[in-house]
C-alpha cells in the first residue's frame, strides 16, 4: 500500500494512534498546536509547518514573501489557539546555486513578521537541498483561560468566520496577516467554545470542529463571505490557506460580539452547530439542502 | 553572488548579525540548541534538524533507521547543553508513492527513540514533497546550574571526547546513541566549561567551541580514538556526524573525571586549550605540530 491509497488525513490518525504521552501534555496531535504544561497561569503551545517549493511557493514569487508565509502560517496556528507567539526556530534547504539576494529577502520577510509579533528568531539549520524547503517551528503561550480547542462546539453555537475565503492561491497566501489581534480579542473578551484556522479549505478546517467536537452543522451560502480572488463559490469554500478563523460561540455570545466587533476586518455569522445531525449541511441560495463531504486540500 | 561562494557558515554568521532579541533570550543562535528564559531553576531548550534524502540519508537504509537517526540527531543537541529532551514537533515530506511500510517504520524508529529518552511526540506536519525531507523541532529543559555552552573554554583546559570518531557515515550516523546519560552525568557532577556534539567533525566543531570561546588548542594526534569505521586518520577527524561529546575542564576536575567515570562509553583526554594561541594545533605522531584550517562539513 502506498501513501496516495490511504490519504493525508488517514495517515496522520494512523501515526497517531500509536502514540503515548506524559502528563505533560495537556493536547497533543490534532489541534493548530500542542498544548503543552509551562507556568501556573500559563500553558506553553508549540508548531510546526514544511513549506515546499512548487507545492506551498513559487520561486519566481521571491524571497521576501515566502519568508513572510513561511512565519505568518505558524502565527497564524498559534492565534487559532487563543495564544501569543515567541520563539522559533528555522531550517532552511536550499540549492548551492540560490542567489544570495533571494535568501537576504526571505530572511527579510521572516524578520517582519517576527519583528511585527515580537517573535525571537533563535536558531536553525540549513542544509543543501535542490527543491526550496522552509521548515520553521514555532513557541506560543496561552493564558490557561484563554486556551482554545477545536473540540468544544456545542449544539446551538453560532459559526463565526473572519476576513473573506477563497481564491487565496491568486496571491493572498503569501501575504497575510495572522488573525493574533482578532484571536486575542476574542478569548480575553468571550468565551469561545472551538477555533480552529482555515488552511485546509473552509469545509475541511469545519470539519475538523465538528469532528473533534462529534457534532455536525448547517451553514448558509449567502452569509458565507467570498473573497474577490475567488473563482466561484463551490471552489472558494474549499481552497484553503485563507488563514481567517472560524470560531464558535454560544448564542448569546454571539449577539454581544456582533455589537461590539472592535476590528475592520469583517466578521460574518455563517452557521451554527447542530442538536442532532452529525454532518455538515449547506443551504444555498436556492434553499436547499446540500449535503457537505468534508473535503479540503490534502497533500496526498 | 550565490550561496556556494559565500558558504554555509558565512551565510549563518550573515543571518545572525541582523537579528535583535529579547530579554526571554538567554542564548540564540550559535550553539547546539537555544536557551529561553521558562522556570525559576530551568531554562527551556529549543533545537530544530532537517534531514533530506540523499543528503543524510539514502532511502534504501530503510524506514526504520532513518526515523532513528531524524530523532537522535536533535537528542544530542540537547545532551550537549546539559539538558534532557521534553517534546518533539515532526514534519513530513514523501511522495505519494511511497509505501506505507517506509513511513510505519520511520514513525517506528522516531517513537523507539522517544520512548527511550521519554519524549513526548506532540504535533507535526505532511505534505508532499519529491524527495523525502524530515524536520524534528525538539524542546529540552536544563537546570541552570548545569547549562553548558560553547563558549565558556579557558586556557588550561583538558579537551575530552566520548567515544570513537571517523567513518560514521559506514552505518553508525543512522544508528548511534545520543549522549544523553554521559552528559548529564557530567553536568551534574563536575564544572564542565564547554561543550558541544560532534556534527560537523571534530576540528570544525572544536573549532565552535575556540571560536565561541575566543581561544586557541593543542591536540594530540596519538590521543584521538579513531573508530574502526574510519578510512584514515586525516578523513576521521573531518568526517562528521559522530555525534560525540567534545568537552573542556579544568586541569584538576580532568584527574577527578577520568577516575571516577562510570560508562564503558570511552572518554579520551586529546588535548588542551592553550594560553597564548589562537589556532588550532595537532601534534602527530611523529611530533610535528600542523597548524589545522578549521574545516569540516558544510553544506555549500
């Protein structure tokens, strides 16, 4: 059996299964980032991210933004989880034949968003490779009454979604602002029953809530925010590297947050978790019901 | 200008300089893993290794060794701060094509090591990718007390090494054993002024060492413990990835150490750190002292 017949998601439950943890670990494998034991107030978080060249850049983009992605993704998990970031580390494969100037403005790039969330960069390794290959891990740290998983939605939440999906290979991937702020505001301000970022597509990384959270949802085509770069709505839904955030929040919550939204970045109420279906249901336009195979980006 | 002509270590030193830290930082770049600031008597350790096919390892060594080798290396950087590992962070590239068989027994191999320097396996990353690339971010924790860095070399030093060297890419760099319970020993039991793992050779990593320590040594080709893995002498001492433990103390704590050491881990007295020089000095066996040029494997 080979890779491509079981699937990314498949393979990564299977390696899973076969893990034990110590009572470190407050969340393991399966959320944005692990959650691990740190100080009385406070847990520590810790991801990681590959980015590949040909698969998650072009080279012909140049060094800057990459290095801008390469650091913005990691952020972005560690805002998913209701954190801060702090430290990371950065391994580097790259081809003897790479111009300097490339490698300067990658380091550039990862500089201004370390510079920009107060992240120190403390070490790394480089190494030859002939394909591009950014792997940068990264620290946070969560207030423990902040800590956020994707696995606490609960019948009746409403699905708050930020910023607009979709179309983000056009350009927007490699240049976005991790939702820190946005998440910050939120979990200091609410109480937040699952988070989750949008890398995998909006129906893959909703799906993940729900499976996490063993419950299912409806959600509406016309409050779903589409972004311009999109090509289409069944397209843009499934895209992923939006990096927005979806979020769930009591109902009650809901109507408070909507009043007091400090941000311009949009915020649109897409759904809610349901009583009793496990699946995820679109209504679109028309009024019907359709269906959701939760599928989004998956390597292999 | 290209990366070949600068050269790896140029290119880390250029990185470096542009970086700004803060006061979490006790050590950044420059030494086998970073040091934050994390509990009252314990500083946390933060180390990341990248391993691309058919530069550290070939595919045909199999699954298995490969995961142990992808796990270990990261374990002897936090040995050679004095520390004990704590949690792991993996990422994945392979091609769809490989079989699953390959990837159950690299996890196999990253989970013996884990298991036996209690590490907990926390999160990761896959994605596609042509040829196979695996990257372990691994964070450790070390009292304060026995924190060792490169830097801390006097004159008058005995230079130590574990072990044999030479020859490990034969077959001993996929399976080798961190030195872990040597380390700690050491840490806890004697003033150890500087260390560091044997990676890079041991002339280029001694050479770390002097230079972090802005110091010169004189070593003894009849003192080098040559593994009978090594072609020669002469490619022994440049080979790399040991994955011993080079280490300086004082004069009286070397008397001390080398009755008292308990391991059938060899320990062998190579030399010392000078008190004028600032090169790096081999004595062959027919006593003639050879100036060496500090070089062992880069990358480009």
């Amino acid at each position: 059996m080979i890779l491509r017949d079981l699937g990314e998601f498949n393979l990564i439950k299977r390696l899973s299964r076969r893990i034990k943890l110590s009572a470190c670990v407050v969340k393991g494998i399966g959320d944005d980032a692990a959650v691990l034991r740190y100080k009385k107030d406070r847990h520590l978080l810790f991801t990681t991210d590959m980015l590949i060249e040909g698969r998650h850049f072009l080279k012909s983009s140049g060094g800057y933004l990459i290095g801008k992605k390469s650091m913005s993704v990691n952020v972005s998990d560690i805002a998913a989880m209701g954190g801060i970031p702090l430290a990371a580390v950065i391994s580097l494969g790259v081809p003897p034949s790479l111009s300097l100037d490339f490698v300067d403005g990658l380091y550039r790039g990862i500089r201004e968003i370390a510079g920009k969330f107060k992240i120190d960069l403390v070490g790394g390794d480089t190494v030859r490779s002939k394909k591009i290959v950014i792997n940068i891990a990264l620290t946070g740290e969560v207030e423990k009454a902040s800590l956020v998983l994707r696995n606490g939605a609960r019948p009746g939440d409403v699905i708050f979604v930020t910023g607009a999906i979709g179309g983000s290979l056009n350009k927007r991937h490699l240049n976005f602002t991790p939702r820190v702020k946005e998440a910050g505001f939120l979990v200091k301000s609410y109480k937040i029953h699952s988070m989750i970022d949008v890398s995998d597509g909006l129906i893959a990384d909703l799906g993940h809530i729900l499976e996490s959270s063993r419950a299912g949802a409806v959600i509406h085509e016309k409050d779903i925010p589409i972004s311009r770069d999109a090509k289409n709505f069944k397209t843009a839904i499934v895209d992923g590297e939006d990096f927005e955030l979806i979020f769930t929040v009591s109902n009650r919550t809901a109507d408070r947050l909507i009043k007091k939204w400090p941000f311009r970045t949009r915020l649109s109420k897409i759904g809610h978790i349901c009583k009793d279906c496990k699946c995820l249901c679109l209504i679109s336009k028309d009024n019907k019901k359709q269906k959701q195979k939760i599928k989004g980006y998956a390597h292999f």
